[in-house]
C-alpha cells in the first residue's frame, strides 16, 4: 500500500480489516461485474468495468473508446469550412454548441468579427440548444430511478425547441449553421414569436420536473447524499458545467471569460449548489434551463438589425497562429485548440470536451457506492457517448 | 356448480376453460387497458394505435411476435431449471386464482382457509423467481434473482399480516364467508352498504396495497428488475414465448391479487345491500353467480388502476431502502393494526 491511497479507500479498507476476524470464514469473492458496452444505463457504448462485494462497489474502472470516431485527425484533411459539419457531431443532442467555440477560433486566427446580430442568433440557437439537451437529461435522470413517465414530457417539449432550431437552420440535429465571419442565414419570418411560445413551454416544463421528479420523496431519497463530490476534488479531477457548480464552485464561462458572444448584455444568473450531490446537480441543472430561457427570451427583445456576416474572402485560409477558444457548452467547458500553419485546413485540432473530464472522476466517485447508485451516479454526471469518445 | 348436475370430468373441463379464462383474459384486459393505453395516455403519447381500431388487436401482434421469436438458451445455463422457471411463475398465479370467489357459488374451491392457502401459494413464485436468477448464469440475472427472493420475503410479512386484520373482523379464513361478513355487517346499525372492510381496516389495506405493490415488483418496488441497471433483473436472458409466460404472469398476478383486495376490503362479489333490496333479489341468489363475475371484473380493474396509475408515477426505491420500509414501517404498522383489531372486535 502506498501513502497516497485516498481517504475513501483507506475508509474502505480499514473498515475491511476490523471485521476481518468476522470474515476470515465468511469471506467471499468478489464479483467482477461488465456494465456495458451494451447496456441501458449507458446511453451508447460505454464499459464500465466494476469490482463489487455483494451490491457494493470495490473498484470502477471505465473504459473508453467504442465510439472514438477521430475528429481530430478528420479535421486535419478538412477545410475550415467543412470542420463544423464533422464537428456537430461530437454532442449530438447541443449540436449547435459545438460548432461554435471552433467557428470562434478561427475567426479569432483570421482577425474578423461577426457581425453583431450574427452573435446574437449565434447565442440564441447556442441556448436553444442548450435547453434542447439539458431537458433531455432532466427527463433521463427519471428514467435510470424508475420512471420512465418524466421522459416522455422532456422530450414532447423538447421537440418544440428542436423545432425552432430546424425552423431557423435546417437541421433538428445537426445544424451546421455557423459560418467563419457569420451566421449562414437569417430568422425566418415569424420565428421570434414562435420561439418565445416554445421558451414559455419549456419554462412550464421546468416547473412539472421541479415538482415530479425534485419534489418527490423517493427521488430525494435516492439523491441527496448520494456520489458526493467536495469542490476541491471536482477541481482536482478538473470537472465543469453544472457538475462543478453543484458542488458549490462559481464558475461559468459564459461569464467568466472574454467572448463576443452577447451574454453580458443580459441579466441572468449562474446557480451554484452546495451540496454537490446527485440532487444538486439535477437541481442544478434544472436552474440552468430557466436561465436559458430568460436569456433567450432577452436576446429576443433586443435582437439588433444589420448584417449577418462579416467581410470574409471565399476561399478561406487562415494565418499562421495557434489559439483556444473554450466556451460553457451543456455539458461544460468544451474548447478547441486550433493550430493554423495558413493552410486551407487547420494543422491540428484539439478538442476538449467536457463529458471526457467528467467521466475521468467515476473511479473516484463510485468506490463504495451501491450498485443501483452507479446508475444514477452516472446519470446524473450526465455524459453524452460522443462527446465522451469524440 | 352453479345447480346443474354435471358427470365429474364435465365439471373438471369446464373449470379448467374457465380457469384460463379467469387468468388470462383479465390479464389481456389489463395489459390493454392499462399497459397500453392509460400509460399512454398518462404520457401524451397514443399507444398502439395501427393493429384494429384503436390498437385493440395489439395483444394478438405482440403474441404473434413472442411466438416466432428464437428460444434462446445461454450457453451455461441450466437448461431444466431454466425452461422451468417460467411455469413455476404462472402455476403461482392458476393456483392464486383458486380459492377466488366470484358468486355465491362461482368458485373453483371453497376452502375453509382459503385466505391463508392464497396467501401460501403466492410465495411459490419466488421459487421460479431464484430459478430463473440461478439457472440463467447471467450475472445480472442473479443479482435481479437475489433481489427479487429478498423483496418478496420481506414483503409477504405486511402482506399477511394485513390481512390477519381482516380475518380477526371477518372471524373465518374462508374466502365466501368473508364476503358474507361484509354483505352481513353493519356500521352502528346502518347496513346499507353491508360493512366493505376497507371503512375500518383501511390501514390494513394500506399496507396490502403497498406490500402487494412490491410483490409484484412494480415500480416503486422494482429493484429487482430495475431496466436501467440490471436489463431486466432474472428475465434478462429469456426471450420468445418464455418471457411472455413471466409477461403474463406479472400481469395475471397483479389482477388476482386485485380480486383479493376486492374480495377482502370491497365487498368481493356482492353490490351493496341496498342495491339488491331496491330490486329485490337475494344476495345469495343464484343471480349473483353471473352478476358476481361483472362487480368483481369491474372491481379488480379499479384496484389494478390505482396499481398501474403509481406504477407509472413514481421513481423507485433503491433495495435497501425498500427492506427498511418492510421491516421498520409496515410491519410495526400492520402489528398495531392487529392489536387495535383484536381490542376493537373484544368491545363491540
């Protein structure tokens, strides 16, 4: 044993021990139990390997890499103008949001500026789609406890949203709708009033899963306590979005960091639990889609006239330069580095995606949790498969 | 049976017709009824809605798909065990449905602790539970199949213990006469109504709502089957016609343990007194055998609507939270419920 074994473990340990004179006869094996790469609780493929004595987990070990799909090096053969096709596909439910933190990157390698009404729409479809995939998880998370009723009305005000994004960009999914410089389009005529109806039903959304699933009972039972993480372990483990913020740490890059993109324009607010448990993160997170709404409905008052795309040559070669750009996309901090040598194609992408560092702490996380609690650990850490193995 | 003289072997097919009857069309019944389309519509969703009008023919598809499917063995299981556990499942369910009463003589036994045999047989199902969780040699079928024996023994003690409330008030076991005791009984004099036992053992029903809830390992009992972690729990590794035969036995299950909730706490096969005076028939008369049926069909699909209607609302417990509302709330509550019972029947 090594003096860095961590609080948990040594606690699990030393409990082993003292009942070690108990146990000498009864001790059993453990069991080695394969969750995954098939599996319900998964969302995709995802292998978690654990260790468990009776219902109680020894030793976690995910296994990563059923979906890698090698964004990376496609970008790297790829014109800019074709990355954000390959690159909506890395969080399938926010597509939106992916594209923008890389479309940000190269126009700041290219030294242009969007247009001002174009970092509007930009914000409005990056929330829209934020909203998109944070409903889907508040509807998820009543799945993996057992009800499966929640789901259903995530995702019938869910299609609502998705709707107003296809409206606007073509694409439910995949919108592939930003632009180097721009945006590729303008709204469509009456779309401002009907995303506002969609934002009033996402708010009563939000108000049926506070009191379905948040109040209820059995819900808290299986939450609160439940997978807690302190702060400082989140950081250590270098944890963002909403699983960050539930355990008490401020911190949002939509404010906290220099953008283009409108937010300090709008009154809104980062929500932040203490707790840092399942609860909180849920809790969390459903705070998060009322901002979302407000800001989109804010945007929407003030949405200005103008151009939508900026002074961009038609073929588009970036300088040479490397810079990050990270944005809060659904799942956290996603950011890409972008390596220009002034080609037609970027030299190398890298891609930070928030759920890959997420998933990074459930060895931590899950020792000496129940076996039912893995599930709703998991849940609620909220990973999407391809943002996991990009 | 039903006055008519019948050679023995008549007899004996007729109620083995009318057994599969009593399992199986309340089963489908339900299964439409409520799986089908209350849950739809409790999930702004339609339901089947393509086979006959209104997806009412779903049932016969969905019996067609399980029939053609492949019967898969795993490689490592216990064949015997493992073709035989979905049989011990349902033989539970046929031998449950036979103390039922339906009329005053629509019953296929009358037992003279016919409660006390219900509530026996319907642990035999735990039996084909473990079989199931063993002879799969799936690991998340043992880990559903342990949890599964866990729960049920844990909660047939509320079960039973609720009703021995009702036994001590009826003062019989048999199944008939219970039904009697609540055709007989007056609430201070007034017997309008008869004396349904869910007035005053409405705790006891209570808890044999609850404890048959988690007998039937229905959300927000169920652990043991828990989609989202284990799959399926024991029924992981079954397909085809052997999972539709644990399919139908949940839901056959959940029905006959609703005709017995009906025919403890609501009266069983009887209409309230006042009902049979303002038309002027007996309640015991030959009438009821055919009458007796309808209020008992229309009485289970209450109870299995208030079944299905929780099912489908709440999230579940996790295992051992679920023990600990066995043994710590329902069982002291189901003991106090006996113990004000027995008072109470001493002083009136």
């Amino acid at each position: 044993m090594t003096a860095q074994m961590d609080p948990q473990h040594a606690q699990y340990v030393a409990a082993q021990v003292a009942d070690a004179r108990v146990n000498v006869e009864l001790e059993t094996e453990g069991m080695t139990l394969n969750i995954g790469p098939q599996h319900p609780a998964t969302h995709g493929t995802l292998r978690i390997i654990v260790r468990l004595d009776g219902e109680q987990v020894t030793e976690v070990d995910p296994v990563l890499g059923y979906m890698h799909r090698g964004y990376e090096k496609l970008a790297e053969v790829r014109t800019y103008p074709q990355v954000t096709t390959l690159i909506n596909r890395i969080d399938w439910v926010g597509s939106f949001a992916n594209e923008v933190p890389f479309v940000l990157a190269s126009e700041q390698l290219m030294d242009i500026e969007a247009p001002e009404r174009a970092q509007y729409i930009r914000t409005i479809l990056f929330e829209l789609g934020r909203i998109a995939n944070i409903v889907l998880f508040l509807g998820d998370m009543g799945v993996q406890l057992g009800a499966v009723t929640p789901m259903f009305y995530a995702l019938r005000d869910r299609e609502l949203i998705l709707n107003q994004i296809e409206s606007a960009t073509g694409g439910r999914f995949h919108p592939n709708f930003n632009r180097i410089g721009g945006v590729k389009d303008d709204l469509p005529a009456g779309w401002l009033q009907d995303t506002k109806s969609a934002i009033a039903k996402i708010m009563s959304f939000c108000d049926q899963a506070e009191g379905l699933i948040v109040g209820n009972e059995i819900f808290q039972e299986r939450t609160r306590g439940v997978g807690v993480i302190p702060a400082d372990v989140a950081l250590t483990y270098g944890l963002t979005g909403a699983n960050v913020r539930a355990s008490g740490v401020d911190w949002d890059l939509r404010r906290d960091s220099e953008s283009p993109l409108p937010y300090d324009k709008v009154d809104w607010k980062v929500w932040t639990h203490p707790d840092g448990d399942s609860f909180a993160r849920y809790w969390v997170r459903l705070q998060e889609v009322r901002e979302s709404c407000r800001i989109v409905d804010q945007l929407l008052d003030s949405l200005p006239s103008g151009p939508i795309m900026a002074k961009v040559p038609r073929i588009i070669k970036v300088p040479a330069g490397e810079a990050y750009v990270a944005t809060e996309n659904p799942l956290g901090e996603m950011g890409y580095y972008v390596v220009s040598k002034g080609g037609l194609e970027p030299f190398r992408v890298k891609i930070r995606t928030a759920s890959f560092s997420n998933m990074s702490i459930t060895p931590w996380l899950l020792k000496g949790a129940y076996m039912p609690d893995v599930v709703t650990i998991l849940a609620s850490l909220y990973f999407i498969l391809g943002d996991l193995d990009r | 049976m039903l006055g008519l003289e019948l050679a023995y072997w008549q007899e004996t097919i007729i109620k083995l017709v009318l057994a599969f009857g009593v399992v199986l069309v309340p089963a489908g019944a339900t299964v439409y009824l409520y799986l089908f389309k209350m849950v739809s519509f409790m999930q702004s969703r339609l339901g089947p809605m393509e086979a006959g009008p209104y997806g009412s023919l779903q049932l016969l598809a969905e019996l067609g798909k399980s029939a053609q499917k492949e019967d898969i063995f795993p490689e490592r299981a216990d064949r015997f065990v493992f073709a035989a556990a979905p049989y011990v499942v349902i033989i539970s369910s046929f031998l449950l449905a036979l103390v039922v009463p339906f009329g005053p003589d629509a019953m296929f036994v009358n037992f003279d602790t016919g409660i006390f045999f219900a509530l026996a047989v319907s642990s035999v199902s735990v039996i084909g539970v473990l079989m199931a969780g063993w002879a799969s040699a799936s690991k998340y079928s043992l880990m559903g199949g342990l949890r599964a024996a866990g729960q049920l023994i844990a909660y047939e003690l509320p079960l039973v213990l609720a009703v021995v409330g009702v036994v001590i008030q009826a003062g019989t076991l048999n199944m008939s006469k219970i039904v009697e005791a609540q055709i007989e009984g007056e609430i201070f004099g007034w017997g309008a109504i008869g004396n349904p036992f869910i007035l005053t053992q409405f705790v006891a029903f209570f808890i044999f709502f609850i404890a048959v809830q988690a007998e039937l390992t229905q959300t927000p009992f169920d652990m043991p089957i828990a989609e989202s972690e284990l799959v399926a729990g024991y029924m992981t590794e079954y397909s085809g016609f052997r999972f539709l035969m644990f399919f139908i036995g949940e839901f056959a299950t959940a029905n006959i343990f609703a005709f017995l909730g009906a025919t403890l706490f609501l009266g069983g096969w009887s209409v309230p007194p006042f009902v049979t005076d303002l038309i002027g028939i007996d309640p015991y008369s030959e009438a009821f055998n055919y009458i007796g049926p309808i209020v008992m069909i229309t009485k289970m699909l209450l109870i299995t609507f208030v079944i299905y209607w929780v099912r489908f609302t709440y999230p579940r417990f996790r295992e051992d939270q679920l023990q600990r509302f066995a043994w710590k709330v329902l069982i002291p509550l189901a003991l106090a419920n006996i113990a004000v019972t027995g008072v109470a029947k001493v002083v009136f």
